[in-house]
C-alpha cells in the first residue's frame, strides 16, 4: 500500500499541473490572439473540431452536452467556426429546430493538426523519463477506465472507442 504522504504529493502534482498548463495554454492564446493568429487548441474551438472529428454531423445542443458547455457559448464557437470555414451549420432533415453542425475538409485537416502537435513542454523530460511518464499515465489512465466501466457501463465502450480514435489519428 502506497504511503498516503506520497499520494497527496503526487495529487497535488497532478492538480498543479492542470493548473499551469490551463493558465500557460491561457497566456499562449491570449499572445497569438494580439497577433491575430489565435490558436484553437484546448480552447472551446479547438474542443469542438476534436468533438466532431470523432463524431462528426452533430447538433449543437448534443456538442454543448458532451462538451460540458453551455449551449450560447457553444452557438458563439460554432459561428466563429463557421467564418473561418471550419465548419457548416444545416437544418436537420428529421427536426427543423436542430441546427447540425458538420467539418468541412479544411475542419477535418485543422483538428488533425491541431490534436497531432506534442506539447512543448514534454521537450524538458529525457528519453527515461518520458517511458516512466507513459508507463505512470497508462497505470492511472487504465484505473480511470475501470472507475468509468463501474460507473457508466452503457457509455464505457463509446468513450474507450472516441479515445481510441483519437489515439489512431495521434499515431498516424
């Protein structure tokens, strides 16, 4: 059994971490946005394009649910997709009120780019250390897996195949 000293320090870690990186990702944006070349990585955008790159043809309010956003700011994303011709926006055949919301080609390419880049950040670590970190994620990782077998069966095999998917593209 792990020492419970150690665990609140590597938690602690884990926290820290997303921390910085959200708020590094933050400062990041913020600097390609004075330069009008924003990014879309990790931010709303950038959610959306990975969202329908896995599970393309999607109405807004399904890409609001499954983004935990709320359905205005995911209409705001959306439209500014839809300027930079990254997505299409189409009644849905079946129900008039549904807005579907589709990549175009260049959408498909940006998501594809934007999701296969390596973070910065992980240029610090050597060769070992970068095995110790992907065997240290895979142990956490699969412990997540079967915490959300546990709790949500039904959707279990959809989210393990988005990753899966995800992952096919980052390797490819």
């Amino acid at each position: 059994m792990p020492n419970l000293t150690k665990q609140k320090n590597a938690a602690g870690k884990l926290i820290e971490f997303g921390m910085v990186s959200h708020t590094a990702d933050e400062v990041a944006h913020r600097t390609h946005a004075d330069k009008g070349d924003r990014p879309l990585r990790f931010q709303g955008q950038g959610k959306i394009l990975l969202a329908l790159s896995q599970d393309d043809g999607l109405s807004q309010k399904e890409l609001a649910t499954r983004l935990n956003l709320a359905v205005q700011s995911t209409a705001e994303f959306v439209n500014k997709l839809v300027k930079k011709q990254l997505v299409t926006k189409e009644k849905s055949t079946t129900d008039r009120r549904k807005t579907i919301i589709r990549l175009t080609d260049l959408g498909r390419k940006t998501a594809a780019t934007e999701t296969s880049k390596v973070p910065a950040y992980l240029d610090s670590l050597t060769d070992t250390e970068l095995e110790q970190l992907t065997t240290i994620l895979t142990k956490i990782n699969n412990n997540l897996y079967d915490e959300i077998d546990a709790m949500t069966p039904a959707q279990s095999n959809k989210f393990k195949a988005t990753v899966a998917d995800h992952l096919r593209d980052w390797f490819m």
